[in-house]
C-alpha cells in the first residue's frame, strides 16, 4: 500500500486483443508472455500517476479453450461462461506475474468478474462477437458443419462468431473499489466478464455469451466514477477517412463528432461506442490510441481525446 499523501485518480485501461496476442500469432504461453511484458511495462509508468485498472479481452483464448474442450467428445462441453471464467484465471495469472516483475510497480490483484446481462438481449438471436482463430473460406464451411457454429467474415478472415448482450452491471465492483482503496493494480473484467442472468429466485446463472470487452470496460469506469477511461487498439487513433489519401488523426472530439464513428461494423465502431456511452454517463473524459502511446495519450499529445 502506498504511503505517501499523494492522490491518485482512477484509469481504467482496456486492452485490446493484439496487446496480449498479434493476429495469426501462434497462442503459446510464451508469445502472451513476450506481447504481455510491454504491456507491464507502459502499466508501470501509468500507476505512477493513477489506480490502474486492467480490462482486457478473450477472443482468441475463448476460442482456443473451446476448440480443446470438442477435442474431449468422452466429455460433455463446457459452456461458454465457464470458459470466459477460465480465460480470466489464466490471463489474470499471466498479466499479474508480468506486472509484478517490473520494480516498484504497486500489488497486482486479479478479480474473477461476473456481469450481470439480460438475457433477452436480441445478441442472442444475432451472434456478432468473434472468438477463436482465422479461417480460410473451406475450413470455416467444416467447422460450421461439424460443430454448427455460425461463422463471419472478419477483414479477409472468417472466424466463428457467438452472442454478446450488452453487459448491465458489475456484480463483483465492491471487491474491485476495495482493492482500488488499497493502491492494488486490479486486472478484472477479464473477456468482459463471465456472463450471468439473474436466476429466477435468488443468485445468478451463467449464460453462453461474450461480453465485449470495450463495453464491458466503459460500463466499469462510470461504476467506480474512474476519472478516465483509455481504450487502446491497434490503430494510433481514431482516423478521418481511414484508409483514403485524406485520412487524417482526429486528436481531440467531442461525443456528438464521434458519433458517426459508432457504427457496428468495423473494429472501430464498438469502441467509439463504448467511449461515448462512458463520457455521457461520467462527464469524464475517454481516449482511443495505441499501447506504446499511452502515456502521451493521457497528455493529450497523442491518440484520440473524446469529451463532452
């Protein structure tokens, strides 16, 4: 626990797929350990400055462990939410050791985070949410007929797609405050969260789904009243006319210029929602930028700021 009198804000920092994994990279501990120790390190130099608070995803480990689970047909599948659950272990165990390497970075505490959905969530009828790896058009037909998965294209891609309802609360967000309250870095939320339903009595139940992890993370900040949000990605920044001669960084907006950003398609266009639901709700301000810019895009030099 930190000692002195200094006061810290609270940051939640959401990491993007390719922070723990690079697109077609094989998924081995040591190449999540390698893309995880930058991560530990830029984590360093934030918690110099704020109570970080680590949300990061699942796809391609949620994926992974339900390819492994169909390789065991003597035993009957896991469902989706207890594979999230395992993918907050082991990645929650994975960014903490990374974390903890690194001197005079703060205690490093993993929660197990289950978020409330609704399980009339129309994502249930329409899967969107891409998990697991990259197929050619052949291999996806396959996997499609031999498991009945519903798979999409993704870029030049296709990949298996599953639901993802919008997450409703953080049933686990005392723990989280607490934690915070001790000057622990707190990786949680992890794949967005395991997915539950409110039972018909009391409790809650597991639902097969995969919470966006963006989403998820906006939804966190405004339930600590964290004083920013970063969401970072591949891209350097939000782009004006992305991909033409004339695109150009957007380096400070507010809500209402993001908006068309926020469509549903592209990788873009959930984290543009997800940073203007956060700064509408909190009044806070959200940034969108890349891994290695995080520190300048929290002094407004770099990525993309988005405010009120």
């Amino acid at each position: 626990m930190d000692k002195s009198n200094k006061q810290y804000k609270t940051l939640v920092l959401a990491l993007g797929g390719n922070a723990l994994l690079q697109r077609n990279e094989v998924l081995s501990a040591e190449n999540q350990y390698k893309n995880i120790a930058a991560v530990a390190k830029v984590v360093k130099t934030l918690s110099e400055d704020y109570n970080v608070v680590i949300v990061h995803g699942n796809g391609p480990q949620v994926g992974l462990l339900s390819l492994q689970n169909l390789a065991y047909e003597e035993t009957p599948a896991y469902p989706l939410d207890i594979l999230v659950a395992e993918t907050q272990g082991m990645l929650g165990y994975m960014i903490s050791q990374s974390l903890s390497e690194e001197a005079g970075m703060p205690p490093v505490s993993s929660v197990m985070t289950r978020v409330l959905v609704d399980n009339n969530d129309e994502a249930f009828a329409d899967p969107t949410k891409f998990i697991g790896p990259v197929y050619n058009k052949e291999s996806a037909e396959e996997a499609a007929k031999r498991y009945g998965w519903i798979m999409k294209e993704d870029g030049k891609y296709i990949r298996r797609v599953v639901p993802s309802p919008m997450p409703q609360s953080i049933l686990d967000l005392d723990a989280i405050n607490a934690l915070i309250g001790m000057r622990h870095v707190v990786v949680c939320n992890g794949g967005g969260g395991v997915p539950v339903v409110k039972n018909s009595g009391a409790g809650y139940k597991g639902i097969e789904a995969v919470i966006d992890k963006d989403f998820s993370a906006a939804l966190l900040a405004a339930e600590l009243k964290a004083d920013c949000l970063l969401v970072l990605t591949d891209a350097d920044a939000v782009y004006q006319d992305w991909g033409t001669p004339n695109q150009r960084a957007l380096r400070d907006v507010t809500t209402e210029e993001l908006k068309p950003f926020a469509v549903a398609d592209g990788s873009m266009g959930p984290k543009a929602q997800a940073v203007i639901g956060y700064v509408e709700k909190s009044g806070n301000p959200a940034f969108i930028g890349a891994l290695h810019d995080a520190a300048q895009i929290l002094k407004r030099e770099k990525g993309t700021c988005i405010h009120l």
